[in-house]
C-alpha cells in the first residue's frame, strides 16, 4: 500500500513525503479471526439492566465512552431511563467521584454540556437534568 504523508510542526513547516507500507504478520493473523459478538458494543438496541449495581452498570457500559457519554450514562442509571425523572446534577457528581477509576478522571462541568448539545440530556432548571429519548445514542457516538 502506497501512502502520501504531510506534517506541519510547531512553527508553521510542512513536511511531505511518500511510503511503501506492508501488512504486518499479526496484522494478517487478526483480520483471519473472527470476532466474537460478546465483544461487539456500541449498538443503541443494546439492552440495559438497571438493577445491577452501580459500578457493575457503569464497568459493563463505559468503556470506551467520552466524559459526555459516561455523563449521560449515569444520569440514565440513576433515573433508570425515566424521561419524566429529575436528578440532581451534585448527585451525578457523587456517584462519578465514587468511580473515578472506572470512569479514567474526576468529574469535569463540560461532560454535562456537551451532553446537552448531543441531546442525550436535558437541564429543564439550573443543576438539574433529565434523560431523553434519545439517549441510548451514547452507545453508537
């Protein structure tokens, strides 16, 4: 495979060149293998179990998810996908502040906007949100 690469430093240069790539050994070995669907995800008709625990819920579903999608991920777990139900966004933070380890950092005031922006959340009133509709987009984002 021939490939076309172009790269601009720190003060402004480009740099241009050409390559002649080749598909690696392992690379050949794992496009011949098939893929198990337990590991595929990111499907929005993926069922959601609410009533497992909190850190089982969010391990299972998190993984691989932006700081805006994991937002909206726990505001559907603590409303359990109720439209209609409130929660507080302090709550939100309590329980994200809890995981920081599953979730990879503390709590960071963009996840809930862009969370909003993405339309996976609402705050009908200052500090509180809400779950829309479409919410399970947070799986295929």
């Amino acid at each position: 495979m021939r490939v076309s690469i172009i790269v601009s430093d720190d003060n402004g240069n480009s740099y241009q060149g050409d390559a002649e790539l080749t598909q690696t050994a392992s690379a050949k070995q794992a496009s011949k293998v098939p893929k198990k669907a337990s590991t595929l995800r990111g499907r929005s008709g993926l069922s959601v179990n609410f009533s497992s625990p909190i850190r089982a819920f969010v391990k299972r579903h998190a993984t691989d998810m932006a700081g805006s999608q994991k937002f909206a991920l726990l505001v559907a777990y603590l409303t359990k996908g109720d439209t209609h139900k409130e929660v507080l966004l302090v709550d939100v933070q309590r329980q994200w502040n809890r995981m920081k380890p599953l979730l990879a950092g503390k709590f960071n005031l963009a996840y809930p906007i862009r969370a909003k922006e993405s339309e996976w959340v609402d705050s009908p009133r200052r500090g509180v949100y809400v779950i829309l509709p479409g919410w399970k987009g947070i799986f295929d984002a």
